[in-house]
C-alpha cells in the first residue's frame, strides 16, 4: 500500500438545491454530452464534401433525432442496469425500476436503446441508417467523457485497490487507497476515442457508411475492456469467471459486431 493517497475532491454532487428541484453535475454531464454532440453533429451533416458529394440528411433531421436519441439512451441505460446488473434487486422492488435519480445506468444498455430509437428514426424519415450511426459513432465520445468525468463527481464507479502515487480513498469506497478508473475510462473512452473518430472523418470514413460506426464500436469495446482491469466491480456482481466482470463480457459482442461492420463496409465502393 503507499505511504500516502490523494484525498477526494470535495464537489458536491448536487451543483443547484432550489427547494425540492436538484440540479445535479450527473444530469448536467448528460445534457452537456448530447448538446455537443448535436453540435458536432450538425456540423458534420452541413459539409457535404464530407460525404462524398451529398448529405445524407439535413441538420433539421439532427434536431429531431436529437430527441430519439435521448429517450434511446435514458430508458435503454436504465433497462440495461436492470437487466445485467441488479436484476434480483427490481425483480423484489419493480417500483424503483423507474427511480433513475437514485442512479444506475447500463451504458451497454443506453447504446442498444440508442441504436434502436435511430434506427427508427432514420427509417421514418427515408435517412441512410448506417449513415445516422456514423454520426453517431463520432459524437458518442463526448458524452462518454462528461460522463465518466460525473461518475467522478459523484464518487461512484471507484477503481480497485492499488499502489500508485495517483490513488485516491472515495469516501464511499473504504480506507483503501483505489485506481481513478472513471478519469481512465474519460481518457480512454472519451478523448482518445473522440482523436481517433476524428481522424476517421479526416481520412474520409463517412464515405463509406458504416465505417466510423464499426470503428466506434471496436474502440468503445477496447477502451471498456481495459477499463474494467482498474475498476471495482458492481458489488451485486462481483468477479465472474476467469476473473473477468460484466463490463468485459458485454464489450466483446460490441467488437465483434464493430468488425463485422467495418469489414463489410470496406468492401463497398465509398461515394463518388
């Protein structure tokens, strides 16, 4: 054990009380990640040059996909939490299924309710579904990063027992020193993630739809994956076989299913 740790940054995870309405870093971390997102979003929508010559829709489609993707991620990630993470728990208290302000959401969980309402949504309006996805795929990381860096905040989501000079005692987490795993996973998942879809674009990825997507998933898959060999795991859980975690087994599909896409995307001409 080290000699010293850092102490937890006293923020209050509550940033406004006005009366019994709480406005809290974790809501504002999610709002901020789908406004930015929306931004990028529409600015990469409004370049047609990126696309080959011709958009695939219009940034007033963004406006509206905006509110799917919402709701795909809030009802999606609290699904997700529910089934993979604490399903004996609602199973005797279905009350609190719909109780998100005590917290728990599935990001495997809010990408799968996001994929679903977009691909809904592209579909309503006659859009390229691999294409919407594609976008998607790039602007994701910066409401992964807001969002690990609230999961800070808020003291949750700790990393496990270490040694390092950086370790920090969460007060929630016992008198053990332990990793900073969410300002990894915003790393990893966030900023290093955002460069490399960024890049993508660059080097003309939107032309090929379903080749930022692909990337997406292998790269949120990868960085998770890595993630979860600093991260404490979910206490109702525990270890799984092979010293594995949750978080691990539902990244592997999302690879998988990442490749699969890039592959058969780079074997389609990209858009003259």
């Amino acid at each position: 054990m080290p000699t010293f740790a850092l102490p937890f940054p006293a923020i209050d995870p509550v940033l406004v009380q006005l009366g019994p309405l709480a406005i809290r870093w974790y809501a504002l971390a999610y709002i901020a990640g789908l406004v930015l997102g929306w931004l990028l979003a529409r600015a990469l929508v409004a370049r047609p040059a990126l696309w080959g010559g011709t958009s695939p829709m219009t940034p007033q489609d963004l406006d509206d996909a905006l509110f799917w993707a919402t709701l795909g991620v809030i009802l999606g990630g609290r699904l997700g939490y529910v089934l993979f993470y604490n399903p004996a728990y609602f199973a005797a208290n279905p009350q609190d299924i719909v109780a998100v302000w005590k917290g728990g959401m599935s990001f495997h969980g809010g990408l799968a309710g996001t994929l679903v309402a977009l691909v809904m949504f592209a579909r309503s309006r006659g859009i390229r579904v691999m294409s919407l996805l594609d976008v998607s795929g790039v602007v994701a990381p910066l409401g992964l990063f807001f969002g690990r860096l609230a999961n800070f905040i808020n003291g949750e989501l700790w990393g496990r027992p270490a040694d390092v000079p950086w370790a920090i005692v969460f007060p929630h987490g016992g008198p053990e020193p332990r990793h900073p795993s969410q300002l990894y996973e915003a790393a990893l998942e966030g900023i290093v993630l955002f460069l490399i879809m960024l890049l993508v674009v660059r080097l003309g990825g939107l032309k090929r739809p379903g080749v930022a997507a692909g990337i997406f998933g292998i790269g949120y898959g990868v960085s998770r994956i890595i993630g979860e060999f600093f991260r404490e795991p979910d206490v109702q859980l525990g270890y799984l076989a092979f010293g594995t975690t949750m978080g691990m087994w539902l990244s592997v599909p999302l690879v998988v299913a990442g490749a699969g896409l890039l592959l058969y995307a780079l074997k389609r001409k990209p858009a003259a």
